[in-house]
C-alpha cells in the first residue's frame, strides 16, 4: 500500500484541517481554557461540533450510526488536533473507548455509542498503575459480588477522567497481578458509588486524575466482551491508543516545523534572514526528513491496523518510537531556532514542546516501544 493518502483521504484532510484552523485554533480553544483555569480542559461546545462533522462516530459501524471508516482515517482528525494544539477527548474518546465498545453486546454498545456519536458524551480509560505505561501488569481487582463484581483499586493519570461520562477499567478477574490472562474490561459510568478523582493538571494544561476504585459495585452489564478474556481486546485497544497518539505527534511535529520555517522566513540577523544561513538550513532539512519519515511510518501503521494484519502491533511501537523522537527533534529545534522567545508564554512554540512532552509518555515512551520493537524482532 502507498504510504500517502488516497484522493477521498486527502478530501477529508483538507475538509478537517480548514475547520481545526478555524474553529480549534490556539488562541481560540488551547488558551482559552487554559487562562480560564478551565476544570474540564477543553470546550464541550467544540466536542458537539466535532460530532456535527461527525469526527466522534468515525471508528463506529454505521450500523451502531457511527461513519465506518478506519484509522487512516482518524489519524487524519488526530494529525490536524495536534498541529493545532486543540484540547479534544477525541483520542480517548473517539478511539480508545470507542475502540472497546465495539467489541461489546449490544446492550453495552446501545448504552454508550449513541452518546458518543452524537457528542452528548465523554468518554475516558483507565489502564496505568504507575508513573510509566506498563499495562503488562494489571493490579487493580475485580470479584465477583452476586450478578455483577465489586471493583478495588486505583489507576492513575486517567486522561479527561474527571470529565468522563463513562471510564473503560482494565482490571484483573482472575491470576496473578503479571498474568497475560485473567483479564476484563468494564464500561463504568461516573455516577457509581465508591470511584473518587484527583484530578491532575498535565504540563499541557490537559486534565486527568488518579482514580481509585473502593469497592465499586457493577452489574454484569458493565463487562465489554468476555469475563477473562479482556487481553485481546485490550491489545486492540492499546494499538489503536498508540497508533492514534503518534498520529496526533506527527501533527504536533509538523505544526511546530511550519512554525519554525515560517520564523526562519521572518526574522533577521547581521541584516540577513536567518532562514539564509546554511547551518540552520540544513537543521530544517534534516527535520523535514524525520517528520516525514515519522508521517509514513504512522500511515503504515494505520493501515496494517485496518487491514487487520498481524504486522500492525510491531508497527504501532515503531510508529510510536519513531514519532516520539521526530516530534522531540521538532520542538527542541523550534525552540531553539526562535532563540529568547522561544522560552516565553507570548509565542506558541513552547506549547507544542509542553504538548509533546505529555504526548511522549501517553500509551508508552520511546523507550518502551523500542524495547518492545527489540523484543517482538527477536533481539
């Protein structure tokens, strides 16, 4: 397959691109909520709208009434959030959650997608224990309590948790804490008894929360997929979770690229435009290469994930490993590239590296996806 869009990709990504710059531009929706010391960290207005354009159901069947279409074609939506900073539930939301619901009964799929889809509801996950993403090892418990199971334990940096209508919990129902098996997933909405935030403000300005879980009475209605059996599904989660994540890097690379170049156009120096000395001229280029070589490898990765292959969880950490280090190269060069301003509030560019920097560990750092390259190409 190329690794460039098709012409109704390209459509779309015009058509999503012309809107985030009008409608999720920095000044307008990032800054905004951020001065406002908004608890939520985004705008529910600019959510309904995202659904108006129907961005919220664009993994969901179109029987469930969602769009039907792939990962290509949310990474185009995630891309333009992240050349645009816009604070959005879309990756959480849109395509982790809604990633697991799809794998749910019909009752549980009722319940939750018509919410997402129309843009009524926010959804979160909760999979990480600790400081660092290792869903290897899941601690928080599930038993069995009449017809459903009573829920303990705590999850921490719950991304948009807080605000969520719904939190998909990974928890362990059978095993041992490091046990591939033994695992469920539960569709927990945010009015139950016993589930506590405190909620974090991420150096972005995103919000998330450590969520603990005190006895939390479900019903048997609240299991996404099979009792012990949740592995696979979380596996599909988390694929779709990174894949999304460097798609959304990308476009935090490119956008911090564009601004860079754009200032090289602008600003002078010894009466010359910095953009004419031929040491910053080859650092653009060599950034040009790495955001782009990142761009393919992210396509490729949405593209293994929606022909179903067996390639597409290798190619995930790849993309992931790959973005992280592009988009850390694009916003350090921009920084330093815009030299003094480059540290103030004033300019936009030290908001992508405050972006980049909790999007880095989001689903896993460079190092975690590199060592998992290592492992699953035999080294």
């Amino acid at each position: 397959m190329p690794l460039y869009h098709t012409d109704d990709q390209t459509m779309l990504s015009d058509t999503v691109g012309q809107f985030m710059a009008e409608e999720g531009a920095i000044a307008k929706q990032l800054r905004h909520w951020r001065d406002r010391d908004c608890k939520d960290g985004f705008g529910h207005g600019l959510w309904k709208q995202f659904a108006e354009m129907g961005f919220t159901g664009i993994l969901v069947g179109e029987d469930d009434g969602g769009l039907g279409m792939g990962h290509v074609e949310a990474g185009i939506v995630l891309e333009e959030i992240g050349r645009n900073l816009t604070p959005s539930p879309f990756l959480t939301s849109a395509v982790l959650a809604g990633t697991a619901l799809q794998h749910g009964s019909n009752d549980v799929r009722g319940r939750w997608l018509p919410g997402l889809v129309s843009g009524e509801s926010v959804f979160a996950v909760a999979i990480d224990e600790g400081a660092k993403h290792r869903p290897e090892r899941i601690k928080t418990r599930a038993e069995k309590s009449g017809n459903g199971f009573r829920l303990s334990g705590r999850k921490d940096f719950v991304v948009y948790g807080g605000s969520a209508d719904m939190i998909v919990v990974a928890a362990r129902t059978s095993g041992a804490d490091d046990d591939t098996d033994g695992i469920t997933l539960f569709a927990v909405p945010k009015d139950v008894s016993g589930m506590s935030h405190d909620a974090v403000r991420l150096v972005d300005s995103s919000m998330a929360t450590h969520t603990t879980f005190d006895n939390v009475e479900l019903d048997g209605d609240a299991v996404i997929g099979e009792v012990d059996g949740g592995r696979e599904i979380l596996n599909k989660v988390l694929m779709a979770g990174r894949v999304g994540a460097a798609a959304e890097g990308v476009g935090v690379a490119r956008g911090a690229m564009d601004m860079t170049v754009d200032y090289l156009k602008q600003r002078k120096q010894f009466g010359k435009l910095i953009g004419e000395f031929q040491a910053l001229q080859h650092r653009a280029a060599h950034l040009y290469s790495e955001v782009e070589i990142a761009r393919a490898v992210t396509i490729k990765a949405q593209q293994l994930l929606d022909a179903g292959s067996e390639k597409a969880d290798l190619m995930a950490s790849v993309a992931k490993a790959k973005v992280g280090k592009a988009a850390g190269l694009a916003v350090k060069e921009g920084v330093q590239m815009h030299g003094g301003i480059g540290m103030t509030d004033e300019y936009d560019i030290g908001l992508y590296m405050k972006r980049d920097r909790a999007l880095a560990e989001f689903m896993g750092d460079v190092y975690y996806h590199a060592g998992r390259v290592a492992e699953m190409s035999g080294y």
